[in-house]
C-alpha cells in the first residue's frame, strides 16, 4: 500500500508579480490625477458583443517594417508582451522580397487579432505589405480603441498628411506604376486615420525600453479585461427567482452613488460566486464599470495570492517583496483609476481592506469604484461596512426541479412513476445548486431501478460527521458513489488534500496519483492521458470546477472538498486520509501513518522536523527547520521561488537529462537551512538563480558548498560584481562548472574583481552573457586567464558592452582562449573592437565559426595580425553592422601583404551598407580596382546581400568563385551550441525569444 505524504505545497498564484515600476506613493489626503489611456475600452461597452464576443486567436497584431524595428525595438517589444507577460502576440518573422504577396496567413492573423499595434517607423511606408497589413486593420479593427498607434521616431502630423519620408515613399510608389491609385488612395487613407487615433510617441520618451514599458502596461490592462469578460461571461450561470431577486437588488447598488460596499450572504454552494460573476460581466455590459476584479479570501486569507490574483485582473503586476509593500503598491495602481469594481468572495471574517492593498471606502467612493463582497454570514457584511447586506437564499421547489431536470439530460412526464421517484431525488437536495447539479448529472441517464435505489440511499444512509447538512451529504455521496472507474474516484479524493477553492495543477495531481499508486501499469504519457480524461469527467459529474488561472488548474467547491473528506472517513482502511492542510501546527501528529491511512496532508504549517518515513515533498518553498535523517536524495529538481509563473515554466521545460540535481532559487543560500545545504545545495549540479537580490556569487558557493555544480545560470539579479575576490579563501572555485549563463542583469558591471585562484574556472566550456547593459569590458585579463577551457562564447543585446576582450597590460601569456570554437556577438550596439589592448595574443586562433549581429558601431573585425592567424575559421556571417567598412583593417605598411583564409567554407554578409572593402587600410585612400591581396581556398558557400558599396575586387573574387566552383547554396549557418533566438528552455537551457 503506497502512502503519500504532502508537506509544505505552496499556492502558486501567489507567485504570479512579475516586475513593473514603482509608482510614486500618493497620500490619502491628495488624489492622483487619472492619466488619459490612449488605449481605453470605455467607449466599446455598448458593443461589447460585436467587439469581443468573437474568440480569437491572438491578443495582439504586431505590424511593423523590419528593416527597421526588427531585431531591435520590436523584439523587445515581443519579448515583453509574449515571454514575459504571456499575451498572444502575432509577429510576422518573414522577409518579403519585392513583388510577393502578402498572404492570406498574414491577413487571417489580422482578422484573429483583439489588438493591433502598428509601429510607425521612418520607412514604414516603403513597404507596400505593411500598408496593406495597416489597410486591413483599419477595415477588421473599426473601433479605433483596438489599434494603438506607436509613433517611432516620426511625427504623427507627417504620418497623417505623407509629409517627410512618408511622402517620399507615395512618390516612389507612384512612379513605380505597380499600384493603382485607387490603392494608393486606400494606404493614404489607412494612415491618416491610425494618425487620429491617441497612441504612444517614441519621441516623448528617454529610451526604447519607457516606450516598451508603456505600451505593455496598456495593452496587458486591456487584454486581461478582454480575458476576465471571455472568462466569466462564458459561465453556465441561470437566473431563479431566488436568484433573480439577489441579482436586481445588487444591480440597483452599484448603480446607487451613495453606495460604496455591498455584502452578498447565502449558505455555502448556494451560487454566491457564480452570481457575483455574473453580476461583474452584467455591470461591465452597461458601462457601470471600467474594470473589475475578483479574489478568493476564504477561511484562511492568504495576503500574497489575493494581491496577486487582484492585480493580476487588473493588468497590474506587483515587484515589490513583502505583501505590506506589494499592498502599497497595488493601493497606488487602484487610485489611479477610475470604476474598478473590486469582489472579494467568501469573506469568512474581518479582514482590513488595506493589508490587501484596497484603499479606503472614502477613496473608493471618490474614483467611482466599489467593494462587493460575499460571505456565508451576514454579520460579516455588517462587520465589513457593507452600505447594504442583500441574501441570497436556497431555490424553492419548482427552481429546484427545472434546475435539476436540466441537468439529468432527461424528461420526465409528471404522471409517471419515473416523476415521482426524480421529484423525491431532488427535494433531498435541499434547493442548494451545487448538490442538485451533482446529483442530476450522476444520475442522467440512468435507468429506474437505479433511482429508486438513489432514493432509498439518500432516505437511509446517515452522515459519519454530524455537523454537516445530512440531505447535502447524502446527495454528493450519491454523486461519488456513481463515478464510473475507480481511478476517478481516487483522483476526487486526492484533490480533497487541497484547500477548498485551491488552484491545483494537474501535473501535481499527476504526481500525487503516482505516489498513491494509480497509473502503475502506464507509461508517462499514458498516465498523462489518463489523468486529463479523469479530471474531465470529474468537471462533467460537477465535482470539480474549472481553475481560474488557466486550463492546466482545476478547483473543487468547499462544501464538495467538506463532503469528500466526509468520505475518505467512512470508506474502509484503503481509503482514509488524514487531513490538516493549514492548521499552523509545529510539530509532526501523532498518528500511525502506515496503519491507519493511505494519506496524509500537512500543507502550509509550520513543522521544524519530518518524520523518518518521509518519501517525498512537493515544494521547498516552506522546508521545515531541521529534518532529523538524511533524506537520501540522489535525484531532485527543486525549485524555490516566489512567483508561480517561475515553477511552471520549469515544470513545462522538463530540465535536461544531462542534470539529475537540479536547484532553482530566488533566494542566497544564506537562507536555507543547514539541512537542506547539506542534503541538496552540495550535491547540486545544475543551479539557477532567477531574480534573487543581494547576490554575491563567490560566497554563494562557499555557503552552498557547490563543489558539484556543472551548470549556473543567473537571471535578473542586481548584482555589481560577478565574482569579488575580496575576502575570499585562496582556494580554486567553481572547479567543475561547465556551463555559465547570466541575463538580464541590469547592474553588472565587472564580470570578476581581482585574480581568481589558480584552477578556479578550469573546466568552464560555454558562457553566455545577455542583457547586462552596464558592461562595458566583459572579459579583461584576469578572467581570460582562467578560461583555458572555453568553447563557446555568446554576448547578446549589452548597450554598454564596448569592447568584448581587454587587457591593460601585457600579463596574458600567448595562447589565450586556446579552445575558444565557437563566438556569437548579437545586438551590441556599442561595441567598438572585439578585442582592446596592446596585441591580440591570437584569441582567433582555433575560431571556428563567428557570427555578428547588430554591431552597430563596429568599423571592422579583424586587424591584419589577427586574420594573419586566422588558421581555423571555417563560419563568417555579419549582418546589420551599419558602420562596417571592411572585414579585415591592416596598416599602410601591410595591407599589400596576402592574407589567407585556409579554412574559410561558408561567408555571409548582409546589410552591410557602408561596407566597401573585404580587406584594406583605414589610412589608404584605395580605390574600388585596386587589388585585394586575400584568398579562401576551401570556399563553397557565399551569401552577400543589400551591401551597396561593397564592389571591390574582393566582391567581385567571391562571386567569380562561387559561380564557377560551385552550386549556390542558401542554408543557414548551423551553429551546434551557442542557442539562436527562440530555444527559451530547450534541454533545460535558458535563452531568448
């Protein structure tokens, strides 16, 4: 008999606060001025069935000219709607070549679009697709609140009347004579209406990344009140006269001005949320409201999960640490708004609106907005300051019966025996909703024989625990006992272990059932199988509800969970559970585990030892103090963080095979326990930090012991320093990491202070560096030195970074980097010269394959003594290196001597406007003819494109080459490890989209 033991399982909603700016704190006294919203959905209330009833498929079109925006502005811009927020967005990753139609793809992505961003950048009109594309938006998008201009670096005053280059453009495609007038005159007209429309001005803004935090925080506003209207209003929710009667006197609340809090009260599966769901959507149909959002408070509120699901509603994220200042913070973001209607269900005791981050009902009521609330006691609405308390009562017979008929799927003549025994069935139910629906939808279908039977169950059969509602009991038991397998049975009460109306993952559930021993005889992808057509059919007998995050959570009802527990106590030996989910108990309960249960459920408590017996524990995020045996991990992926979006892109990227221990934190090893160290830290070979602050990284692996690591990854810490030797043993450090990645360090401004010990370093084969836009030299002296081993080398998207290798001195030894193979440099904008010192001390020796993108400022790569050694080059592509003039710089004196490229097969070069020459001087004023001394022997593979001035005899060397040898040949460079652009997660990997 397997038994499964839960402890310490976070609720991963309270996760979910990715990082915004801080808004100014605003007194009580002062009111924040509401900022216009060039993107509000105010006016689109009264045809909100037009607008949005439609499901689509993305949240947001992106069009926008890729010469560009492309690899710059909108791909941060996509990364921020689509990796970090998660919004749908469409963006089309396609060159179109002149004379190509635009496809039906692109214009059906239109049509399937809410939204639609159009990037007015200074060549947008060039480009006959992206006026048809911004053509077809006006036509599928008419409410000009669905299309949010963004004028990037142009006047919205020359895009609406085809002044400067908009102007130039029209003419270019006037005299082209492709394009009739009548379709000109349409683009004309496209552009001047998206020019009317409010949107956002680059122009009015200090940098890309405002204008990009802008947009975002518009859109992501505007798409999850799309969501929390697709969501709710989709609901199966019926109006009794019970039901009527609550519903019109709430709706003549919130139209009272007077009235600032209103109190729902009714038994508990009465329909209280699902009114108050329909009550939102209602309210948000006739203008009442702006916004709403909705919050689960229950028995045991959790202040870090309804301030995340309140924001969440709001398109607010929250970045701060602690709930009192997250409460701050979603407080400022209420009060900036206008018309929020803020639900608070299942209110089971005084809670003060504040902690929440609520602000006050004298504020409230000054910004239009409203607090509605539900609670099984009236006495907690007038304990609340509800202005007005309203009941909701049971249904009466004849709502009773057509709710109950509607859910068997059957009709029943009222003559018949079959009437009679169904009208029995269902006033057993005792007019509450949740019993009745269950009940009908276990029967439907059935024959007689089995109502009857159903009938003298509920008429005979007593209740093990008498403070429930035996008629209520008595109906779900009826509901359970006609579950179809018994894997649907042993899955109902394994979601009973959850607290009441608690999100939870079906990949949890998956794993619980495996350690109860359910599934034994499936592969994995079968059990999979198996546990979504278990949970379905648990969602279809009413069992189980929906999640509110997204299709991967389900729920169940309180008074469900209340009867399963109910259950799992009176079944025999092979079915008991012993439940204390959130009790705050400190010590292990006395209770002999193997004997008396098949599980046991000690979720959010407080215990500091675990027993011995311990097998397995879903989360560390609320490890005990000490544990009192060593737990015998030899495999683990343990992550510990904050926020829930975190665990579940872990969960989804299925860390590689190649780690078997694999950690993730958002806090410094200083935190955890001694035991956990010991038992995990230490063994640990794949560990990656994601937004953990206060990082010094030398003294996490002293503290962690992390002699084992193989593979660190760092990820949107605020660190300065890397590695500071300062204060540090003279020990070798990090002696087994092979692989090292840190991105989105916004701070880092020395990769190592100070010499690391002789040996530190010593295996590390591939580093990564993305997004660390204050480096200005990645890798000077006294790291080079220590990565003797490295092979792979990428540096992505660094404003700052202005040299890639320096050295002051002449303290290298020649033969730096002698394994280095392989070097990606994409996005460095500022990047002067890859290498910056005395002599070069051939870092290219054994380069395989180099590749640059984006280097902006680069004028050339190569000095001649650098190519001279270029002994192993097989791979060259640039592209997007506006200032490049030659590939290979040599002085006055050298640049008649030969250079040869022994191993050169593949070159690519494109959209290198300003270069001229493969191989030349900077101070010799050569002219197009004069010969460049410079040959590639083995080369089979050339792509030169959109490189205007580049007609020297280089040029004309490698075409002659290319066109006698050989077959032209256009795939693209493979490069084998440095990851390119979309492989986020791949083989447990981190990187960008």
């Amino acid at each position: 008999m397997a038994l499964l033991i839960v402890v310490g399982f976070a609720a991963l909603s309270s996760w979910f606060a990715p990082i915004v700016e801080k808004p100014e704190p605003i007194s009580e006294d002062n009111q924040p001025s509401v900022r216009p919203d060039p993107f509000t959905l105010a006016p689109m209330i009264e045809n909100h069935e037009r607008s949005l009833s439609p499901w689509k498929k993305y949240d947001v079109f992106l069009s926008f000219r890729g010469a560009d925006t492309r690899r710059g502005f909108v791909s941060h811009l996509y990364h921020e709607l689509k990796i970090v927020r998660r919004i749908e967005t469409f963006k089309d990753d396609r060159e179109l070549e002149i004379g190509d139609p635009i496809g039906e793809t692109l214009l059906k992505a239109i049509e399937d679009s809410h939204f639609a961003i159009v990037v007015l950048s200074e060549n947008y009109a060039q480009s006959p697709w992206c006026l048809e594309e911004l053509t077809k938006i006006c036509e599928c998008m008419e409410d000009k609140h669905r299309i949010l201009p963004l004028f990037y670096h142009v006047k919205p005053t020359d895009v609406r009347h085809q002044n400067g280059s908009f102007k130039d453009a029209f003419r270019d495609h006037e005299s082209s004579r492709r394009y009739s007038l009548e379709k000109i005159q349409q683009w004309k007209k496209a552009l001047h209406k998206v020019a009317d429309f409010s949107g956002c001005n680059a122009d009015e803004h200090n940098t890309d990344r405002e204008v990009v935090a802008d947009i975002v925080e518009n859109v992501c506003r505007r798409v999850r009140t799309i969501e929390n209207y697709r969501t709710f209003s989709s609901r199966d929710f019926e109006l009794f006269e019970a039901t009527k009667e609550a519903k019109e006197k709430v709706m003549e609340a919130l139209k009272n001005d007077k009235i600032t809090a209103v109190g729902l009260y009714g038994m508990g599966g009465i329909g209280k949320t699902s009114m108050v769901e329909y009550v939102a959507v209602e309210a948000y149909r006739q203008g009442l409201f702006h916004q709403w959002t909705m919050a689960l408070i229950s028995q045991k509120p959790n202040l870090w999960e309804i301030q995340a699901r309140l924001a969440s509603m709001l398109g607010v994220t929250l970045k701060d640490n602690t709930k009192y200042e997250r409460a701050g913070e979603l407080k400022s973001k209420i009060r900036e708004r206008e018309k929020i209607l803020i639900i608070l269900d299942d209110v089971w005791a005084d809670i003060d609106l504040s902690d929440i981050g609520i602000p006050s009902l004298r504020e409230l009521k000054s910004r239009n907005s409203k607090v509605f609330l539900t609670s099984r006691n009236s006495d907690v609405c007038s304990r609340m300051q509800c202005n007005i308390q309203i009941p909701l009562r049971i249904l009466d017979d004849q709502d009773s019966w057509r709710l109950f008929e509607k859910n068997t799927g059957m009709s029943f003549e009222s003559t018949t025996v079959f009437y009679s025994v169904a009208m029995e069935v269902a006033k057993k139910c005792s007019g509450l909703p949740v019993a009745l629906t269950a009940v009908a939808k276990a029967l439907g279908g059935k024959s007689l024989g089995h109502w009857k039977g159903a009938a003298m169950g509920l008429k005979g059969s007593k209740t093990c625990q008498p403070e429930h509602n035996t008629a209520v009991f008595k109906s779900l038991k009826l509901s359970y006992d006609y579950l179809e397998s018994n894997d649907s049975k042993s899955c109902f009460l394994l979601c009973c272990l959850f607290p009441a109306n608690y999100e939870i993952q079906i990949d949890d559930l998956l794993k619980y059932g495996i350690g109860k021993g359910l599934f034994l005889q499936s592969n994995m992808q079968e059990a999979r199988a198996t546990i979504c057509s278990v949970v379905q059919s648990l969602k279809d007998s009413n069992l189980l509800l929906d999640g509110k995050m997204d299709r991967r959570h389900i729920r169940m009802h309180d008074v469900i969970r209340d009867i399963g527990l109910s259950i799992s106590l009176t079944e025999d030996g092979h079915r008991q559970f012993f439940v204390q989910a959130g009790w705050k108990i400190e010590k292990w309960p006395t209770i002999d585990a193997h004997k008396y249960c098949t599980a046991i459920s000690l979720m959010m408590n407080k215990m500091t030892k675990l027993p011995h017996d311990l097998v397995f524990i879903s989360d560390a995020n609320f490890m005990p103090s000490s544990v009192s045996c060593d737990p015998g991990w030899e495999k683990f992926d343990i992550c510990i963080h904050r926020y829930w979006h975190i665990r579940r892109r872990l969960l989804d990227s299925s860390s590689s095979p190649v780690y078997s221990r694999v950690l993730t934190l958002d806090v410094r090893m200083e935190t955890l326990k001694e035991w956990f160290v010991r038992f995990v830290a230490k063994k640990t070979e794949k560990l990656q930090y994601i937004q953990c602050p206060d990082l010094c990284i030398l003294e996490e692996y002293d503290e962690g012991r992390l002699h084992e690591l193989k593979y660190l990854s760092v990820i949107g810490s605020d660190l300065k320093e890397l590695m500071s030797v300062k204060g540090i043993r003279n020990e070798p450090v990090f002696q087994n990491l092979e692989e090292l990645h840190l991105d989105q360090l916004d701070r880092l401004e020395k990769l190592c202070v100070g010499e690391l010990p002789t040996g530190s370093l010593i295996n590390l084969r591939l580093l990564n560096v993305r997004r660390c836009h204050k480096l200005m030299n990645a890798f000077e002296s006294n790291l080079l030195q220590r990565l003797q081993k490295l092979e792979n080398l990428s540096c992505e998207v660094m404003d700052g970074l202005k040299y890639v290798f320096s050295s002051e001195g002449s303290g290298l030894e020649e033969g730096t980097l002698p394994k280095l193979k392989e070097m990606r440099l994409d996005n460095l904008v500022n990047l002067i010269k890859i290498w910056n010192g005395p002599a070069s001390f051939r870092i290219f020796d054994h380069v395989k394959v180099l590749v640059l993108l984006q280097c902006s400022k680069l004028k050339n790569i190569f000095t001649y003594d650098e190519a001279d050694n270029l002994l192993n080059l097989e791979d060259l592509s640039v592209d997007t290196c506006k200032d490049l003039e030659r590939v290979i710089d040599a002085s006055e004196e050298k640049v008649r001597s030969k250079i040869v490229l022994p191993k050169l097969k593949k070159l690519s070069l494109k959209n290198l406007s300003k270069l001229t020459r493969f191989y030349g001087s900077t101070g010799n004023a050569t002219r197009d003819e004069d010969e460049e001394n410079i040959e590639f022997p083995l080369l089979k593979y050339s792509d030169v494109q959109r490189c205007h001035s580049f007609n020297s005899p280089a040029k004309k060397k490698l075409d002659s080459m290319i066109s006698n040898s050989f077959i032209r040949n256009t795939c693209q460079t493979k490069i084998s490890t440095i990851r390119r652009r979309g492989e986020v997660w791949k083989d447990g990997r981190y990187g960008h989209q």
